[in-house]
C-alpha cells in the first residue's frame, strides 16, 4: 500500500467519528436547553392523564351531600366525624401541596381497607396488609366493595402512584380536590363494613 492510499484510508476512517464530534460539540447548549423541556413535557401528558382519570372518577361516583360550613371546606353529611376532620384537613393541606394531599387522601383509604381486611383475617395491626398487593380484590370477593367501587381503588392507586412518583409534577388543585373527595367517598363505604 502506498503513501496515498494509505492517506486515503485514514481519512475514510477518521472523517464519521470527527464529523460526530464536531456536531456534538456544536450543538451541546441546544441540546442541554431541549432536555428539561423534553422531561417537562413527559410530565405534562402525566399532569392530564391525571386529570382525565380524576375526572371520570368523579363522574362515576355518586355525590355525597353537601353541607357548606366555610366557603372554602364543604363537609359531606355522610362522613363520619373523624373523617369530616380529616377531610378539612386535606383541603387545606391542598392549597399547599396537592400531592401530598393526594398521597395522604390514599393512605385513609388504604387504612378503611387494611382495617377491614384484618376485622376478617383476625390479623394483629402489625402492618402486614398495609403493603397487600391484592388488598382491593380481597375486599371485592368479601363483598365489602363491588366491581365498580375495586375499578376506583385500583384508579385511586394508581393516581396516588403517578402523583407520589413523578418528579415535578404540577396538579391543579381541582383535580387535588376532587381526588380527596372520590378517595374519602371510598373510604366512608369501607368502614361502614367494619
């Protein structure tokens, strides 16, 4: 092989790789400034998955009575009194931080359905159905819930999963609330089977 193509072959080989290297290094703070937005806009379709599933919940839960108290805090009638406090307590808490109300609305429905699964099971309060994978379709074939009440468990876990794991999460506090008031609807129906 001569000089030439010798020349020849290198450059070949050197020219995809550089040509890479070159545009990379052009294009790095375009590049950097599009990834935040990429992840933002990730969150955004979570944000309105959110919001649509929060919506058709609501619409398939039948609306307790409402008795206005402060403007901002309706109490429903058909909550028990300490459920009343909770959920004013979750009302305000949305203001300041609609995930951590969603979260905390969860953990009520969660504790209506470990307390009730262990009235069956004659479990100790150790915790061991807190994490029960198949909490939801246990109360279901012990008839504490129907179909339709397990299909909103399921979508209120689920929510409460998106909402907890999503880092920058941005939900309206309608949405916020209107979550507080399915997952607190759920929760009333579970312990009245206790």
């Amino acid at each position: 092989m001569d000089k030439l193509t010798f020349v020849a072959e290198v450059v070949k080989a050197l020219v995809w790789p550089a040509t890479a290297l070159i545009l990379t290094f052009m294009l790095r703070k375009p590049i950097s400034e599009l990834i935040p937005f990429l992840r933002k806009l990730k969150y955004k379709e979570i944000e309105m998955e959110f919001s649509r599933e929060i919506a058709e919940l609501k619409a398939e839960v039948p609306p307790a009575p409402v008795q206005p108290v402060h403007p901002d805090i309706a109490i429903s009638e058909g909550l028990p009194d300490r459920l009343n406090a909770k959920r004013d307590e979750l009302m305000r808490m949305v203001s300041f931080s609609t995930r951590v109300a969603v979260m905390e609305a969860w953990l009520e429905v969660e504790a209506a359905a470990t307390e009730v699964a262990r009235s069956f099971w004659s479990v100790s309060s150790s915790g061991t159905l807190k994490n029960f994978s198949r909490l939801g379709e246990y109360l279901f074939q012990s008839k504490v819930i129907d179909q339709k009440q397990l299909q909103t468990f399921k979508r209120l876990q689920q929510l409460r999963n998106k909402a907890a794991h999503a880092q920058e999460l941005d939900l309206s506090e309608d949405d916020a609330q209107s979550y507080v008031e399915v997952a607190l609807a759920l929760a009333t129906h579970i312990r009245a089977h206790y």
